[in-house]
C-alpha cells in the first residue's frame, strides 16, 4: 500500500487566523514539502515528496492538513 501523504484542507486553512499569517506547520517539515509563498498565503506541499511522517497534521491548529 502506498503511503499516506498529506493534504490540505482548504476549507479549513486560514492563515489569517495563524500567527503573523505564517503557517506553524511549515517549520515542522523538515524536507521542505510543506511550503508557503508568503505570509498570509495558503500554503501548498510537494505532494510527490511526502514521506507521510504527520509532524505537519499535528502542527496545524485548524485541523487543516489530513493524511491520505
Ligand atoms: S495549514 Fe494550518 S497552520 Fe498552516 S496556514 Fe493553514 S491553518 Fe494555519
Ligand atoms: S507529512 Fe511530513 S513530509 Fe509530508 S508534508 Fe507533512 S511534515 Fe512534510
């Protein structure tokens, strides 16, 4: 089976509601999969590059990122 990798629920991401607009789950991927342009953007994963480790789902206060 493939790994589970993780996905953004845009419905539930706000970066507005995060602090200074930055995305506190970024600084948990270690390998950069998880990226945000700029403060205040939604962020975005590399999706193929997503070992599926969860540090990101835990990260997120909203309950935005899921694994799949
Ligand atoms: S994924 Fe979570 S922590 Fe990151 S910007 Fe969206 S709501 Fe904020
Ligand atoms: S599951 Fe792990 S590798 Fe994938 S985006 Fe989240 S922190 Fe990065």
């Amino acid at each position: 089976m493939p790994k589970p990798k993780a996905v953004i629920d845009y419905t539930r991401c706000h970066p507005e509601r995060c602090d200074t607009g930055v995305c506190a789950a970024v600084a948990e991927c270690s390998l950069g999969v998880l990226r945000q342009g700029a403060p205040w953007e939604v962020p975005y994963t590399l999706q193929d590059f997503c070992v599926g480790c969860g540090k990101c789902r835990i990260a997120c206060p909203f309950k935005a990122i899921k694994m799949v």
